[in-house]
C-alpha cells in the first residue's frame, strides 16, 4: 500500500533549514508518486503550484518572523500555528504525519535541534540574554510535551549527536530514534563560476582577493566576531562576505584594520552564486545539529572551515574537504592562512567537498523517510505494532578519518 502523507511546518519555503528539508521532502515525496499534503501557514510562491497546500491560519504568514522584529513575530506565529495545526490534524486521521515540530502529535518528530542542549550550551558560556526571548519557554514546554511525553511513534535525529541529546535530556528508547541526516539539492547547489563572479561585482569584492563566506542568522551563536577579529590579523588581499539577518550593527564596531575587507549582505536568496563567489566557508558556530549550510557550501565546491559541534564532526575531514577550528581567531587566521598558502591543498578540499556532498543527496536522503513512512503506515494499518528494527533506514556513508 501506498501511504498518504501529512507533513507540519510553519512555513514552506526555502529560506532557513527547517522550511528547506521540509520542501526538499515535498519534491522527493512527488518524484515517487506518494499522495501527500502540506499543513503550513506561509507558503511561498514557489510551492502554491507544485504541492499539496493545506493553509492553516494563513493570515499569520504576515506578522514578521525575520528580521529586527523576529522575536515577538515567532512568539505569536509559533505558538497559534501549534495549537491550531495541532488541531487540524484531527481531519487526516489515516494519514501518515511528519512533523518539524510545529505540532503536538504525529508518527514522526524530525528533531533539527534538541533546545534544551542549546540553552545548556548558552548557560555554559555565561549568555543569560536568552531570557528575556519568551519563544524560548515555549520551546522548552512544547519540546518536553513531545519529547519528554514520547507523542510521536519515531523520532529522526539529523545526526547522531542529536541521538546522544534526545537520550541524555529526554530518555528517548534508542528503539524510537532513527538517524536520517539532512540532504542536499545537488542540482541546486553546484559551482557557479559565472554566478560568482557577478557577486564579487556587484558587491565590490576584487577578483583576486580571497574571499571568506560566513552564513547564518545568529551571529552570536554562529561565531562571528571570532571570524571578524581573525580577519583582522590576516593579509589584505583576505576578505570577509557575511550573509545572515542578524543585526550588523555590533560586529562592524569589531572591525578596525579590515573595515573595508568586511561586507554585510543581509537575506540573500541567491546562495549557490554566493557559494561560488567564495574561496572559503567559515563557521565556528557553538552548537549544531547538522549544519546545512556547511553542506550546501561543499555541495559548491567550497572548503569548509568550521568547529565540530553537532552533525559537522560527521563529515568534515581535515585536509580532504575542510579543515576542524577552534572558536579561536588566532585558531580560525592560523589555519586559513596555512590553506590558502597551498593552492594544490585548496584545490583537492574543493574537489573532496563537492565529493562529500554526493553522499547527501535528497534522491538518497529521501528514499530513508519513504521507508520509514512505509513502515509506520503498515502499523498503523494493522500490521506489527513494532519497527523492523532490523533494517532500518541507512544512514549516509560518512568520511574516514
């Protein structure tokens, strides 16, 4: 039999990593012939005419969830769509449900992020500002209702560290946890030489020079001033490209020296162009889970230059497709001086970075969550109330170290 599917998420679209895997499993889920519907409130143009759309308090889709005003924008967006698509699932009582966590029930919770290891990791580090985010006590509450509570028969960990939290914060039976890591739209993001070059121009950026790229919305989190201070110590022919819709405002104040090397793009749609316009990708980020955008950035030939937190450890290999750093500047100028002295060194990590990327393609990633939804929907039709634990779905090879 073939299962009909319901898949949860707040916002369908390509904008963050959440809205891309959920888009992502769309496509695949069409390209196999699966009947299957969206319950979202934002959806964007690219998806009205290609998937199944079933709105959900769509008049949400209007407050701000990004930009300056993002906290109090999710903090009435997350918690309405929760209670209301929560809801509305009572009306596909046969369906299969996959869920990004935007609801209080389904078969499968694909858990990009464990919060209460991310607010341990911010309490470690002596950050207390996230108390004054309300979102954070309402993640916390939803999260403990739907881990804590076991409310899903399955629980996808986009990598195994994922697995290690769900287990030390919630008890999670490693029989309800399944490994799928995030995959990759490799004919999305592939080198774009030309596409590159028209970004250098548009923003002004040399030819010649040596272009670090940094991305992500939380620049706190994500290490930016680490990057920022080793700019400053590095050649001047090294530039930094940061594209992300946090506040710029604080991290210019950090440049003094390379003031002039250092560019704020903002919310760019535009990323494998972005990719290809950068010689380096740079994240030495405090807490992962996977990293999509160190992915997407090998899957465009781009070395990758990032701490080993979370699912990142699992595929990045010093010296084949990227080099492990330290939240250092002195560590992060150090290392990327000492690759981009040996260009025969750059260029086989961008060679071993777009070979990485193969091993995560969506046709392969995909093909995981389908087997896995067949299972649940053989159970849920009355067949063996447990998991063929036998096989369960593979986890992509990862590189040897």
């Amino acid at each position: 039999m073939t299962p009909r599917i319901v898949q949860v998420v707040q916002e369908l679209s390509s904008a963050g990593g959440v809205e891309t895997v959920a888009s992502e499993l769309v496509r695949i889920f069409n390209r196999n012939g699966l009947p299957n519907v969206v319950l979202a409130s934002a959806v964007s143009s690219d998806f009205e005419r290609t998937a199944g759309i079933e709105r959900i308090m769509p008049w949400l889709s209007r407050i701000p969830t990004r930009g300056p005003l993002r906290y109090i924008g999710r903090a009435i967006v997350v918690p309405l769509f929760t209670l209301a698509v929560t809801r509305a699932l009572s009306r596909h009582p046969d369906a299969v449900v996959i869920s990004h966590g935007d609801s209080f029930k389904g078969d499968v919770l694909v858990v990009h992020a464990v919060n209460a290891q991310s607010l341990a990791e911010k309490r470690s580090t002596g950050q207390w500002r996230w108390r004054l985010n309300p979102m954070h006590l309402w993640v916390s509450l939803r999260e403990r209702w739907m881990i804590g509570g076991l409310r899903y028969r399955v629980f996808v960990a986009v990598s195994s560290r994922v697995t290690q939290e769900l287990q030390q914060f919630y008890d999670v039976p490693s029989s309800r946890i399944r490994v799928i890591s995030n995959g990759i739209d490799l004919n999305r993001f592939t080198p774009d030489p030309q596409g590159g070059r028209a970004i250098r121009a548009e923003l002004g950026i040399p030819a010649d020079a040596k272009l670090l790229l940094f991305v992500g919305h939380e620049f706190h989190r994500k290490g930016l001033a680490h990057v920022i201070a080793a700019l400053e110590t590095l050649d001047d022919n090294v530039w930094l490209l940061v594209v992300g819709s946090d506040d710029p405002a604080p991290y210019r104040k950090l440049a003094h020296k390379a003031r002039d090397r250092l560019i704020f793009a903002g919310h760019r749609s535009d990323l494998p162009a972005i990719y290809s316009a950068a010689d380096a990708f740079v994240l030495p980020t405090a807490y992962e889970t996977f990293s999509l955008v160190c992915m997407e950035a090998m899957a465009c030939a781009l070395p990758v230059f990032a701490t080993p937190v979370g699912g990142i450890e699992e595929y990045l290999t010093c010296g084949v497709n990227g080099f492990r750093i330290k939240p250092d500047a002195d560590d992060i100028a150090a290392t990327i001086a000492d690759a981009f002295a040996d260009p025969a060194l750059m260029t086989r990590m961008r060679e071993g970075a777009r070979e990485t990327a193969r091993k995560y393609s969506w046709e392969r990633i995909g093909a995981q969550y389908i087997e896995l939804l067949k299972q649940i929907d053989a159970i849920k039709r009355g067949g063996d109330e447990t998991l063929d634990e036998r096989a369960p779905p593979l986890q992509p090879d990862t590189p040897t170290r």
